[in-house]
C-alpha cells in the first residue's frame, strides 16, 4: 500500500469516527468503546469534554505501550486519535443534540463507526483506547484479547448504566455488535478485491 492510500484511509477512517460518536452516538449517551464510555462517563461526572478526556486516555496508553506495539504504530493511533478528538471537538460545539430516535441514530452511528474502524485497521492503526491496554496484556499474561476487551468493556459499561441509565448497557452492546460485522465485513472485502488483486497483478 502507497503512503498516499495509508494517510488517505487514516484521515477519512479518524473523521468517521468522530463524526459517528459526536453526531449519532454521544448524544444518547452511548459508547462505541471502552474508551468512549470513559469519555461519556466523565462527561456526565465531572463534565469534562469528551474529546479531551478521550486525546488525554490515548496519550497516556500509547506513551505506556509503544514499546509493546512499535513506534510506527503508536505514531498512526495517535494521529488517528487526534483527527476524532478534533472531529468530535468541532461537531460538539456545534450543540446539535440528537438527530433521530435512539434507534436510528445508534445504527446509522454503529454503521459510521465501523467503516472507520475498519479503514484505520486497513491502514495499520486502530481507535485506540482499551484495545492498546488489552494489546499489551495479553502479551503479558497470555490471556485470550477477545476476554480482556470483553471485561474492560463490560465494566465501563455498566458504570455507565449505573450513573445514567440501563439501558445504555443494551444500546452498547447493539452497537458493537453492528460496528464489528461492518469491521469483518471491510476487512474481508478490503482483502479479497484490493489485496489478493494486487497479489494476482504482481504475479
């Protein structure tokens, strides 16, 4: 893959994401990740503005585990990390507040959300957050990742629902559950249609 396309796919992945939460998501109060529901809860506690809260956990986490993920790595989460903290900053001072019902704005959100995901993973990067911790445990302690981010996950979670509302915890997992088969499917078509077809050209 050309540079051109790496920082093309970060950018437009990074801008996705932001806009997912800021406009569909955040304003129901619901998280995309481990690392949002921390930014939604000290929204909600402290109020403290969700793109800082959310720079601030990555920076501390990358500065922590580079020496686990590489440089490079660290170097293509933390721009990506720093164009959706921007995005989210630039469209929450917006003050739109909700667009749709819950409902619609959670898919059309959890949908947005995964095509950007999935152009970071293209690109060699990832959204950040509790992935970077559960990357570097599972190195350390050889336990299962899928476990890991499922615990971290389900705590934030539920604290989330405890502060706010119930329901929230239900809207979470929904929105994983749609984000990570639009994640699986990119990632399989990006594989299938772009990388075997540059091998079958090579060759």
């Amino acid at each position: 893959m050309s540079k051109v396309f790496i920082g093309t796919s970060l950018t437009i992945g990074s801008i996705l994401q932001g806009l997912a939460m800021s406009l569909f998501l955040f304003p129901h109060a619901i998280p995309s990740g481990g690392a949002a529901g921390i930014a939604i809860l000290f929204e909600h506690v402290f109020s403290i503005k969700y793109e800082l809260t959310l720079w601030t956990f990555n920076l501390l986490l990358l500065t922590i585990a580079y020496r686990w993920i590489g440089w490079f790595s660290v170097v293509k989460t933390f721009y990506s990390v720093t164009v959706t903290s921007i995005t989210i900053g630039l469209m929450s001072s917006l003050s739109l507040g909700p667009l749709s019902s819950v409902y619609m704005d959670m898919f059309l959100g959890a949908l947005i959300f995964g095509v950007g995901v999935s152009l970071l993973f293209i690109s060699g990067a990832s959204s950040g957050g509790i992935a970077i911790i559960v990357h570097v445990l599972h190195k350390q302690i050889n336990v299962m990742p899928g476990k890991l981010l499922f615990l971290f996950n389900s705590t934030i979670f539920l604290s989330l629902a405890i502060s706010i509302d119930w329901l929230i915890l239900l809207y979470a997992l929904i929105t994983q559950f749609i984000s990570a088969k639009i994640i699986d499917l990119f990632y399989k078509l990006f594989h299938y249609y772009i990388l075997d077809g540059q091998v079958a050209v090579s060759k």
